[in-house]
C-alpha cells in the first residue's frame, strides 16, 4: 500500500496505483458465498448440471467477485498517512463482464480516479478496478469504488 501525505494524494489521481496477487477462486469458496447468501443456483453450486452451460463448469457469483475487492485492495492501493481508520463507502458503478469459472485466478488492478477533501479530515478516494482472471483478455468486472479515510490531522 503506497502511503502518501494527504496534500499530495490528488497528484496521484489517474496513476495506477496497485496490482494484486492472483487469487484462486475454489469450489469450496464459492459454495461458503451461496451459503452465507443463500444463493444456492446450479451456476455456481452443481457442477454436474453446469457442465451443460456455456462454461461448461461453475462459475463464481458476480457477488463474491465484487465482495473479494477490499480483499485484493489491502496491499494494492494508495492511502493518506496518518490514518486513523479507513471504511468501504460503496460503489458508484460496477458492470459484470465475463463469468469467474471455478478454480481460475483473479487480481485487480487499481488506478485512482478522484480525490475528494471532506470535513473533518476525511478523504474519499475513488479507485476504477479491473478484476482480471488469468489467461483472458476481458475482465470478469469494473467497478469504481469509494473509500473513505480520517486522518489524524
């Protein structure tokens, strides 16, 4: 995670700022999300009935690719120094563009987008994140997420 002082995170607006790891997407973690959200559909649950899809497979939730976000952004990203807490404020946009089969990897990549100085000494953060999946060229997802930081001074 690149730390910067908070007067120069808008030099840093349009940079990429991170690229994570590759991530495994197993069975076993896309049957805990159908559990934990109780979407139980063949898609992502049966590999037997999936091996008659366009996959051919399973495939992971669009869900549980946006929920691994923060996951993949915690060593991938930029931030203001002396923090005092960080929190997910939402996302303004998210578009699902190619299906996660089982047991491929994802990563994200992360560039800044806009920088905004709130009250308090707060600053909300908007990266534009791509989650790849390993050997393909379109992204399983985009999304522009929010994150907002209060810093100590």
């Amino acid at each position: 995670m690149k730390v910067v002082p908070a007067s120069e995170l808008q030099n840093h607006v349009g940079e990429e700022v991170g690229v994570s790891d590759w991530l495994e997407v197993t069975q076993e973690r896309i049957n805990q999300f159908a559990e934990a959200t109780n979407d139980h559909q063949f898609i992502h649950v049966d590999p037997e009935m999936a091996k008659n899809t366009p996959w051919g497979t399973t495939i992971a939730h669009g869900f549980l690719t946006l929920s691994l976000i923060p996951y993949l952004s915690a060593e991938n990203g930029i931030m203001p120094d002396n923090i005092q807490m960080a929190v997910n404020y939402g996302t303004d946009k998210v578009r699902f563009l190619e299906a996660v089969p089982v047991n491929s990897k994802i990563r994200g990549r992360f560039v800044l987008s806009d920088v905004q100085e709130k009250p308090g000494n707060r600053w909300l953060l908007k990266s534009d994140v791509t989650i790849e999946i390993e050997g393909k060229e379109k992204p399983a997802a985009v999304a522009e997420t929010l994150a907002l930081f209060v810093t100590t001074e």
